[in-house]
C-alpha cells in the first residue's frame, strides 16, 4: 500500500479534531463552547502541521465561525442561557480592527521605503559611525537592523542586510568565527527589533487586537515604552553573546557600502511621508491621535500621488492581515462562548504564584514559536490568557495586559532553530553558519530572554501600566 | 522547490566533456548535471527530464557536433514552451559568424563562451545565467542563496514583500 502524503494525514486529523467534539458532553463546557472548541482543534492542528497555507487556515476559522457560531448562522440563531451568539459582522470585523488599519499602513510605508531603497541608504547612513572594527561593525548591523525591523517586515529587514553583510563575509577567511557571528547578528536583530512597536512583527498585533476586543486600547508610544527597553537590552546582551561565541579574528572590516539617497521628487515624498508618519506615531501621548487613524495618512497620500499604484495595492501582504484576523476572531469566539474559561478553570491556579504563571507562558511562548510560526504561538496562547486574567481564577493582581505582553514579546524571542522565523531561515540558506551555531546562541538569547521578561513583567511593567 | 533544475551539457568530445563536467562540480548537489554527445541524445535526455516534471535551467553546448549541430539544437529548445526559457550557452571554438549570428536571433543565445575557457569564466557565467533563472521561474529561492548570486537573490526577496508570519 502506498503511504499517504504527510498533506493528507494532516488534513484528515485536522478533520477528525474538528469532528469529535460534536459527539462529546463535557461537562461544565456550553454547547457553543463545544462548537469553539471543534473550531478551535481544526484550526490548531492546521496551524501546527500546515497542510495549508497558515493563513488560509485563518480565512477557514472566520468561514466556520460565521456559519457555526454566529447569530446568522445555522446552530446558534437565538440566544440560549450560556451563549449569547456573536452577530457575524464581529468576526469579519477582525479585518478591519484598527490594528489590522495600522499594519496596512505599516505595509504601505515600508513598500515605499523599499521601492526607493530608503532602506538601504539608511543603513549606510546609520552604519558610518560604527567605524571599522569587527566588534563595532556588528553592534552597528544590529542596532540598524533593529531599528528598521521594528517599522519594517523582519524578513524583508534581514533580506536588505543581507546584501550588506554577504561582501564583508566573502572577504573574511573562511576560518574566522566573524562569518558566523556576522550571519546570525542580522536575523536575531530583526526577530528582536520587531518587538519594539506594534507594527514591528505580527505576534504583536495579536496581542493588541485581543486586547482591543476588551475595551483596552494600547497607545504606540505606550507599547514603545513598555518594549523598548527589553528589546534594547536583549539587543545589547545578544551582541555580547554572539561576540563571545564567536569571536572575530580579523581587526578590521573594509566598509564600502555605495549609493546614494534618490532626489527625485517622488522619493522626496517618500521621505517625507515616513518621517511624518513615524513622528506621528511616536509622538502620540502629545496629539493623542490614535496610531491606526494615522496610519490612514501613508495609505491615502501615496495612492493619491500615484506612488502606491494598482499594482503595488494588489502587492502588499494581504496573507498577514488575514492571518491576524483569523487569530482575532478565533479569540472571540473562545471568549463569548467560554472555551477559554472553561480551559483555564480546568487547572488549579491559584496553587500557582504570579511569577511561576509569568515563567510558564512565556516558556510556552518561546517554545511553541521555535517550531511554529511567532504569529500562530501568540494566537493559540493569547485566549487563555485573557480568560485567565478576566475569569479572576487567577487571584488579585493578575494583569491582563502584562500576561499578554508576556506571551506577544517571548513569541519572538524564539530563533534557536532555522525554521523558527523567516529571517532565522535566510541567514542559514547563506551557508556561512550550521544549525548548532543558531542553536547555541539562539538558546543563549531565549533564556536571557525569559529571565529578562519575568523581571519586566515582575518590576518594570507594572510600574508603567499603574 | 517545484522539481530540479538541470544543467545540460551537450559535447561529442570525450576529454572537453570531461573537463566541463568537472568545472560544473560545485553546482551538482543544486544542479544535477546531464550529458549528452549528440542532439539527438540531448533530446532525449530533455524529454527525460520535462516527463519527470523537472526544468532545465541551462544548456551548455558545442556547436559542431555528429549529426544536427549545436545551434540548431538551441533553436528547438527555443520553440518549445519547456524549454524556451532555459539559459542558452554556445561553449565552442568553432561556430561561424551566421551560426551564431542565427543562435542570437532564433535561439535567444544567453552567452558565447570560446574555448579554451576558464574555469572562473565558465563559473561566472553559470552563475549569472542560473541566477536569472532561478529569480524568473522559483517562487523560494532561499536554496539558491549559497551557491547563486545570494546578492541578488536577497535583493529580490526584500522586493518580494516577503513578510513575518
């Protein structure tokens, strides 16, 4: 007998899983918790085994939320005493949640960044003060390359820099650890950066919309201030292990990087237009517009100017913000129809102290987004969490926002292996590093990392968010 | 990966194939390298390959060659659709000024390399013509990164709006 393709047994357990809770009466649970949790296995075990596409997936959990859960749809078209049916506008809402508006201005800004290699010039520009020494040169990569990630893709971060570092390693002996330090500064850069704004990496859109759909709404610059400096610190501490483990030989790093900034008048735009936008952003504890409605503003002014034409719309990565979505409604529907608590009721919390809870989620986090994808791990991890903040099982003192702040920052913390990120996969196809090299040192930074969020949820966190 | 892609040598002279098939060794383990003597052979040896859903990126070829020559073989990979995209390489002493003039026209010649060559030579020009094709035809190219131009690969994935998930 021929052996099923790895695609079709994947499809059929996502099937089965979705299946068996139809037969089930688990006590405690509503008969819409039960219809969630159908939902919630087929799009769990989709997500992890990937028979389709991750967000082609989330598109199916939308479909079957409207039909099964909604109030238009087939099971559920009155209210009954344990659930309150959704209408379905909420879960096709998720596509236009304010964070999902954000990251499509997000999207559009780093288009135009990129069609006019702002980028690039950038990167020489900020890369100057480095000087020419290895130590430098790669504490300079990572700092651009941090910066830019939390605007930009962490992937098309990690691809511009890429074209940066590959002259230098060519020109670096073949046996001199510095091609492996430099392969790997680039990706952990751009996975650690992208926790530093709410645009900067989707994990962080997960966080911010399951927060939205509880009434909490969280400011750009209160994001920044909450992340900024974990992530300047990891930064810092990851320059130092990467040195450490790998330590350059050469003394010196020839730079020429060439080019220069575009004057045309649409570049000039471009120019202009980024830098407002990111000044709005950051500045928004003083106008107090809200960043999704300046997100509004890269969108309207490039399309009018013709920069982002018909072309460059059908472009953009409609595929994350379907994906973002889906997570969102996901955690809807766990919510209102008490999955979720009823998940988190079913273990004995408040045998567990405060910092045992932050440890464990973002263990969790760090080790499910190793093997899965970062946007995935939050998504799954985020529902409970809010149940378990909401529910009050969790005792006196137990934030909503810093749990899920836990969860959305270790969900990038995770670079250990190459198939953990997609900047972690470029660096490798380079060939200039093994896999035990990102394993050593990705290892390294996932448990500084883990120390590092317990202490800021424990001391820091707290203290900004009361 | 959507199949392999192949390179193709076509030489009718034992020792010349030898040694282009050794200069070709750092791209086998990306590239799987397949020979033929003839036109005849190197038709057969395509069929092969498009019948097993694999492309063929480049073809190296000889122009004098025992029965149909070189360039007419080029100009048959030109009219057919699997082929019609494959790189296009004249590696010969000895094509006259209208073969290769007719290799340009109607086979799209990608580049002429006179023998002797040098083995950088023939490299760079293995890796500039796989390059553009492997940018034109895959839609990952992150398996190319260390054997083709990884600078222009990672130009195009930035421009690609490759995104985090």
């Amino acid at each position: 007998m021929k052996a099923l393709p790895k695609q079709t047994i994947s499809i059929f357990i996502g099937v089965i899983g979705f299946v068996i809770p139809f037969f089930l009466n688990i006590p405690g649970l509503s008969e819409a918790g039960h219809v969630a949790l159908s939902i919630f296995f087929i799009a769990a075990i989709f997500w992890m085994l990937e028979p389709v596409p991750i967000y082609a997936t989330s598109i199916l959990v939308i479909l079957l939320q409207v039909f099964f859960l909604s109030k238009q749809g087939v099971l559920f078209p009155e209210a009954t005493a344990n659930y309150s049916p959704n209408p379905y506008t909420d879960f096709i809402g998720t596509l236009s949640n304010p964070i999902i508006i954000l990251f499509l201005g997000g999207f559009v800004l780093a288009d135009a960044a990129v069609k006019y290699d702002l980028d690039k010039n950038l990167t020489r520009l900020l890369l100057k003060p480095f000087g020419d020494k290895p130590k430098f040169i790669i504490l300079g990569l990572m700092v651009v390359t941090g910066l830019l990630s939390a605007f930009m893709s962490n992937t098309a971060t990690t691809a511009m820099m890429m074209t940066v570092i590959l002259p230098i390693i060519a020109k670096t002996d073949i046996d001199d650890p510095l091609r492996i330090g430099l392969a790997l500064s680039i990706p952990f850069a751009a996975n650690i950066g992208g926790i530093a704004t709410p645009i900067g990496t989707p994990p962080n859109a997960v966080v911010i919309g399951a927060l939205s759909t509880q009434g909490i709404d969280i400011a750009f610059t209160e994001w920044m201030v909450l992340a900024g400096p974990l992530v300047i610190i990891t930064l810092v501490a990851s320059w130092f292990i990467l040195l450490w483990m790998f330590k350059p030989k050469s003394d010196f790093i020839p730079m020429d990087m060439k080019g220069t900034f575009q004057k045309n008048s649409s570049a000039i735009l471009v120019y202009v237009v980024f830098g407002v936008t990111v000044l709005l952003w950051v500045t928004e504890t003083f106008h107090g517009v809200g960043s999704s409605i300046i997100a509004l503003i890269p969108v309207a002014v490039l399309s009018l100017t013709g920069i982002l034409d018909k072309d460059g719309i059908r472009q953009l990565p409609w595929e994350v913000l379907w994906l973002v979505a889906g997570g969102i409604s996901l955690g809807i529907s766990m919510e209102s129809t008490g999955l979720a608590e009823w998940i988190i009721t079913s273990i004995e919390w408040s045998a567990f102290s405060t910092i045992f809870m932050i440890i464990a989620f973002s263990l969790v986090a760090i080790v499910m987004s190793n093997f899965l994808s970062n946007t995935v791990s939050a998504t799954l991890l985020i529902p409970l969490a809010v149940s378990l903040a909401t529910s009050g099982v969790a005792g006196e003192g137990f934030s909503l926002i810093l749990i899920s702040l836990v969860i959305g920052v270790s969900a990038s913390l995770a670079m250990m292996l190459p198939i953990s990120t997609p900047p972690n996969a470029i660096a490798m196809s380079t060939g200039t590093l093994k896999t035990k090299h990102m394993t050593r040192a990705g290892f390294a930074i996932g448990v500084f990392g883990l120390l590092m969020v317990t202490l800021y949820a424990l001391f820091y966190w707290p203290l900004i968010l009361n | 990966m959507d199949g392999k892609i192949y390179i193709l040598v076509v030489e009718d002279e034992l020792e010349v194939m030898e040694a282009l098939v050794k200069d070709l060794e750092k791209f086998e383990a990306f590239f799987p390298v397949e020979t033929a003597n003839n036109a005849n052979e190197a038709q057969q040896v395509i069929e092969h390959i498009i019948d097993h859903r694999n492309k063929v990126g480049l073809v190296l070829c000889d122009h004098v060659l025992p029965g149909k020559n070189g360039v007419d073989l080029l100009i048959d990979m030109q009219s057919r659709p699997e082929t019609s995209d494959s790189k296009k390489v004249l590696v010969t002493g000895q094509a006259g000024h209208e073969d290769t003039i007719l290799a340009i026209n109607k086979a799209d010649l990608d580049h002429y390399i006179a023998k002797p060559w040098s083995q950088q030579e023939l490299e760079e020009v293995v890796v500039r013509e796989l390059t553009d094709f492997v940018i034109a035809h895959e839609k990952n190219l992150l398996p190319y990164m260390q054997i083709l131009n990884a600078d222009r690969l990672s130009d195009v994935i930035r421009k690609n709006k490759m995104t985090d998930h």
